[in-house]
C-alpha cells in the first residue's frame, strides 16, 4: 500500500496537471478541492519541489505549478521519491536492493518467485503511468471535479 502522504501528492499533482500551462494554483485551493489537510499538504508540496516535481511562485498570483508537463512525470517517479522502493520485498528493488537475510537461494525461493511477477506487471503500469494519464483515466471515467459552495 502506498501511504497517505502519497495518495494526497498524486491527488495534488493531478490537480495541478489541470491548471493551465504556467498558472500557479493556491495550497488553499488544492486542500479544499481534494479534501487534504492543508497543513501536511504544504510539507508534501516543499519536498516535491526539492524534488523538481513543482516550482513555486510567492506573493499575489502565486502558488504552486508543475516543474515538467504532465505526460513527463510518471506515478512510480512520485512514489519513489515519497514513499521509497516500490518492491514489496528488498530482493526484488532497483533502487534499494538488499538480500533477504533468511533466504538459502534467491533463485528458488519461492516467496521471492511469487512476487516477481506480481511485481514487475505493477511497475510496468507504475512506470509507464503519467499525471497526464492519471487524469485523462479518471475523465474518462466520469470523476466530476467538486463543486465549492460559497456562502455570504
């Protein structure tokens, strides 16, 4: 599973990824469209701006904006950097690669063999997956933007 600091990046990026080109859009506007604290939604914008996810933009008209379009970004880029390894066990991992303590054989293990599978179909789909396509998928699928009621 990948946590909720993940889940509330891709949301906000995927949010982002339907501003126009070059138009910041306010930490404000994002947490309340997609019902993310606003707090912790600021500590996930700064790291994926160190990141170069996000560039940010002070004072009026500012806000934050993606550093790269849409269809360069892909979800297994996010999780990497969010989240850590993709792998659900070490010996499978690109980045963080580390055999398994108790296993006699790699080759013939027969959790490790399991997971292979499982694993690299989900990283394909994970590395190949863009925001863009994010948001076109859930388009597609009927996924109506929230409406903000206003009240005076």
């Amino acid at each position: 599973m990948i946590t909720m600091k993940a889940k509330y990046a891709l949301k906000a990026l995927g949010r982002l990824a339907l501003a126009p080109p070059e138009t910041p859009v306010l930490i404000a506007e994002i947490a309340e469209q997609e019902g993310i604290p606003r707090k912790f939604l600021e500590l996930i914008l700064a790291e994926l701006r160190q990141h170069g996810f996000l560039h940010s933009r002070k004072g009026r008209g500012g806000g934050y904006l993606l550093a790269k379009k849409p269809e360069e970004i892909t979800i297994a880029a996010v999780l990497r950097v969010l989240d850590g390894p993709i792998a659900p066990v070490s010996c499978l991992s690109r980045t963080a690669y580390q055999r398994c303590a108790e296993c006699r054989n790699e080759q013939t293990c027969a959790v490790r063999l399991v997971l292979k599978d499982a694993h690299a179909a989900s990283l394909h789909v994970l590395e190949t997956t863009t925001l863009a396509d994010m948001v076109r998928r859930a388009a597609e699928e009927g996924e109506q933007p929230r409406v903000l009621r206003y009240s005076i």
